[in-house]
C-alpha cells in the first residue's frame, strides 16, 4: 500500500468511527466498543487468577508477600491504564471530535514523555520509601523480605509498563478497542506459562518465587510495547507516531497533565486504603492477612472488569465533548454507568452468597477462608457502588474534569479507613468491624460520584 493509499485509509476509518461515536445508539454504541476490552480485561483477569494460585503452592508465606505487595502493583497499573493513560486516551478523542488529527498526533509524542518520567519517579521513590514502608506493615521478615523484590522488580521495569499503557490508550482514544485487546489476550496466553515456570521451576528454570510472577509481566509488556509501537509508526492507523509530530508543547502536556494528575489521586488513595487496612489486619495474624489478600485482589478484579466499558465511556464521551455534544456525553455517562454497577452487583451478591466459588480456589485453610468470606458477606452487596462510581471516574476524565470522581475517593477513604481504624484501636469489634467501614465507604464512594454527573459537574471543564 503506498503511502497515500494509507493516508486515506487511515481518514476513512477515523471518519467512520468518530461519526458512529457521535450518532449511534449509546448502549449499542458502548457494548460495541466495550466488547473487545472486556474480553481481553477477562482473559487477563485470568493471569491474576494463575499467579496467585501459582504462589500459592509456595506456601501461606509467599501468599501473605504477594497481598502485601500487590497493591503496590496495582498502584503502577492503575496510573499507568487508568489515571494517566485515561488523560491520554481523553485527550486524544476530544482532538479527533474536534477534527484536529495533528493535535492528536502531537499528543502521542507527549503520552510517552510523561509516561517515561513518571515511571522513573516512581522507581526513585520505591528505591527511596520501599523498604521502611513494607518494614511499618509489621509483617514477619520473610514475608517482608519477599514482598520488597518483588516491588524493586516492578517498579524497575515501570518505563515498560507505562509505554506499553499510553500506547494501547492512543488506540482506544482513536476509537480503536479492538487491536490493544488482542494484544491483551495474546500476552495473557503467554505471561501465564511463564509466569508458572519462573515462579514453580518448570521446563527445568530456577524458581524465582513471587519474583517470576513480576519477570514474567515485564517481559509480556515488553512484547506488547514492541507491537503496539510498531504498528503506530508503520501502520494503516487513525493516529500515527510520526517524526514530524515530534515538537514539545507545554500546552499539549498540559492537556493530559491536568487530567492524569488530578485522576492519579483515586489510585493513590485506593491503594493507600489497602495498605493501611494490611496493617489493620496483620493485626489479625497472617492467616487473617492471607484471606484478605484473596479477596482484594477480587476487589481489584473489579477494576479490569469495568476498565472495558469505563475506557469506552472516556472515548466515546470525550469525542462527543469535543464536538460540543454535552447532552449527549451526559446521557451515555448514564448508560454506561447503570451497566458497570449491574455487573459488579451481581458478582458482589453472588460471591457474598457463596464466597467459596472464589475463596475456595485458592486456599482450604479454615482462618484463612473464614477471613475472607467474612469480607465478601459484608463489603461483596456494595461492589455495585464500585463499579457505578468507577465507570463514571472514567466517564469523567472523557470529560475533562475529574474533581468530583477524587473527592469521593477521598469521602471513601475518610468513611471506610477512618472507621477501621477507629475500630481497631479504640473498640474491640473484631475483623468484621473493619470490613463494615469498607463496605460504608464503598456506598460514599458510588453515591457521591454519581450525584456529582446529575448536578452537573462535566459542565464545568
């Protein structure tokens, strides 16, 4: 194909997709784009499922690491996919609403600047902070001692992750779900193995441990990065990486900064909630730590099961802001909403109801499954409210204001984490004290983000 017969392909397809963005049917609209993600974020929900039953034959030790250090993972992903490859993804599809391909194009060349310094930070700190804060966790030293290589590791590779985020997020904000999604489940089919043969020592390698489960995600999104850049750079794309796009703008950086920064305190927040509660349960033995680690990597599962139609809404309303269609934006919000806290809340209910279809597969000591359906009995009927409150936290960066989104964040973290720990230092109500204040917060949370959208924040950018 010659480079003009690309040119106008490219044009075609960008055209094609940003009228159907702007004209179809919202739930058909969403569904559609949301299906490629929601599979991919399915399959890969997979990998998770895989490494913890993986470090599980290692023992409730390396169990207890992997809680302690996961939301610290989850930290780096959330950023990288959620907070700041959500700015990306914003910022790009109010280009293309607008009509203005190069501005998109621009844009690109930033993401990745950001993305790289970001990233670097990150493993500054971790370098810096880590080990006193794995060390205040109060965890016994093995499981401290496991817990911290495996956050050196992640973080060291964080320039792999984010690059390999911002880059799927100029696809889906060119409203182009499909090809990062397959990308997904191609690198989900092969972390798992290797995650299995570096943490188990199969096909005859050394066992790294819970480290292998980190080495096989780095070399996964290595891959990823590796594809994804190549098809932005020689592909028939709405969006390409061009060198002569390559001219740094404060005010292009702007455009996403003011975005993924403001964004970046829900994943912060989110994260500092599970540490602290760590702390709260550790408190409770490490059987009690180990059951709720089980149940709040589910927790965080909800966040890939929303991600799918939540990166959708960012897109599809973020095209219709930047084409001055605000009713429009409002009501898919609505839509999309209503739908992320339908799927949450039937998951939550059914796992509060028969905890043993997740907890069961990982574990069969008792304290430790007792602990864990103790968290699903209570806080599981409130994942509605997580799912509701976190489609609209995307919905909201499309939007291009997140303010109302991070203040229930912190309205949650004030609630649920204040409750606990008034609960466990002043009165003696046990675990399930702690987990009702999670499930109060999770309520504030949803609640608060929802009323915000009806009263009007997204018209007040």
């Amino acid at each position: 194909m010659s480079a003009v017969s690309a040119t106008v392909a490219a044009e075609s397809t960008r055209h094609s997709r940003t009228q159907a963005i702007l004209n179809d049917a919202p739930l058909p609209l969403l569904l559609r784009l949301a299906s490629p993600s929601a599979l991919a974020f399915l399959v890969q929900s997979a990998v998770s499922v895989a490494e913890l039953t993986f470090v599980g034959q290692l023992g409730t030790v390396s169990l207890a690491a992997l809680a302690l250090v996961f939301p610290l993972l989850m930290l780096v992903q959330m950023l990288a996919n959620g907070a700041f490859g959500g700015a990306v993804g914003s910022a790009i599809a109010r280009a293309l609403g607008a009509g203005d391909v190069g501005r998109a194009e621009a844009l690109v060349w930033h993401a990745l600047a950001i993305g790289l310094t970001v990233s670097l930070l990150l493993f500054g700190a971790f370098v810096v902070v880590g080990e006193m804060l794995i060390a205040e966790s109060g965890a016994l030293p093995a499981v401290a001692g496991d817990a911290l290589s495996y956050g050196m590791i992640v973080f060291a590779g964080g320039p792999i992750l984010w690059s390999t985020a911002f880059a799927s997020a100029v696809f889906r904000g060119s409203g182009d779900m499909a090809f990062p999604a397959l990308l997904m489940v191609i690198g989900a089919l092969i972390q798992i193995p290797v995650a299995g043969a570096l943490v188990l020592g199969w096909f005859g390698l050394p066992s790294f441990g819970i480290d292998g489960a980190a080495y096989a995600l780095l070399l996964t999104s290595l891959v990823n990065f590796t594809v994804l850049a190549g098809r932005l750079t020689f592909g028939s794309v709405a969006v390409r990486l061009r060198w002569r796009r390559y001219a740094f703008r404060r005010e292009l950086f702007r455009d996403i900064m003011r975005v993924g920064l403001l964004a970046s305190i829900s994943p912060l927040v989110v994260v500092m909630t599970t540490v602290i509660v760590n702390q709260l349960v550790t408190e409770f033995g490490v059987d009690a730590l180990a059951g709720y680690g089980i149940v709040t990597r589910l927790e965080f599962l909800l966040i890939p099961m929303v991600f799918g139609l939540g990166t959708s809404m960012t897109t599809v309303v973020g095209v219709n802001i930047g084409a001055g269609r605000l009713a429009r934006a409002e009501h898919i919000g609505w839509v999309g909403g209503t739908a992320a806290a339908a799927i949450t809340g039937v998951v939550g209910v059914l796992l509060a109801v028969a905890p043993e279809l997740w907890i069961g597969r990982f574990t069969t000591d008792a304290a430790t499954f007792a602990a864990g359906a103790s968290y699903l009995g209570i806080v599981g009927p409130m994942f509605a409210f997580q799912g509701l409150g976190l489609s609209l936290y995307f919905a909201s960066q499309g939007a291009g204001n997140v303010v109302w989104p991070v203040i229930a964040t912190l309205l949650r973290f004030v609630v649920g984490v204040g409750g606990a720990v008034i609960t466990v230092t002043w009165f003696d109500v046990g675990l399930e004290g702690v987990f009702v204040f999670l499930a109060v917060g999770m309520f504030v949370y949803g609640t608060v983000t929802a009323l915000s959208v009806r009263l009007g924040a997204w018209r007040k950018r």
